[in-house]
C-alpha cells in the first residue's frame, strides 16, 4: 500500500515512524497467539488416548469422527420417512386428502378398515 509522507516525515494519520511501529506490533500481537499454540502443540504431541488418537489436536488437523447413538439414529429414521412420505403426497391434488387424514405408503393411498366398513 502507498503512502504520501510530507516533507516533514508526517502522513495523514501523523509521522511515518508511529505507524511502522503500529504494524509491527499488531504483527506481533497476531503472531503470539499462534506462536503460544504451535508451543503448546508441540509440548503435547505424545500424549495419546488408549486408541492410539491424540489428547489434543488443533481445530480441523484431524479427521472428522462419525458419531453414531440411537438417538441420531431416530432422527435420520424419521426425517427419512417424512421425506419418503412428503416426496409421495407431493401434489396439489393430493392435498385435500392428507388434510382428510388418508395416509400414503411408499405413493399409494392406504384405505383403513374403518372407511371400508361404513
């Protein structure tokens, strides 16, 4: 980036020597942290769980895990099934239906005994 310094060793914001000293210390400021991790990282590295994984890794170094528990489960299980129905009773036609209460099973309306018997 350019910048106009006056014949008197000021710019806009004030003397050329008062911003250089600004960036580097926000440079310095936005490298310690990283510094601070890659230290601690480092520190840690052996430490290892009984599988073998490490204690401690940096957001987005590993590889992600696939969870698995009954209650993700039934989730997936149920939104699979709305999107089996809805992709079934999908129409303008079919509407009045669903609001009647019929029920749809892999696209074909399912008659229940009740209606058949009256």
């Amino acid at each position: 980036m350019l910048r106009v310094v006056n014949d008197d060793g000021t710019t806009a914001n004030g003397f050329l020597i008062d911003e250089i000293v600004r960036e580097g210390a926000r440079s310095m400021l936005a490298a310690a942290p990283e510094a601070e991790v890659n230290a601690c990282m480092a520190e840690l590295a052996d430490q290892r769980d009984e599988t073998g994984r490490r204690l401690v890794v940096r957001n987005g170094c590993h590889q992600p895990r696939q969870v698995t528990t009954a209650a993700l489960a039934m989730v997936f299980k149920l939104v699979e099934s709305a999107r089996a129905r809805w992709r079934a009773v999908n129409a303008p036609h079919l509407v009045a239906l669903v609001r009647a209460g019929a029920r749809f099973e892999r696209g074909r309306l399912v008659e229940r005994l009740e209606q058949l018997a009256a």
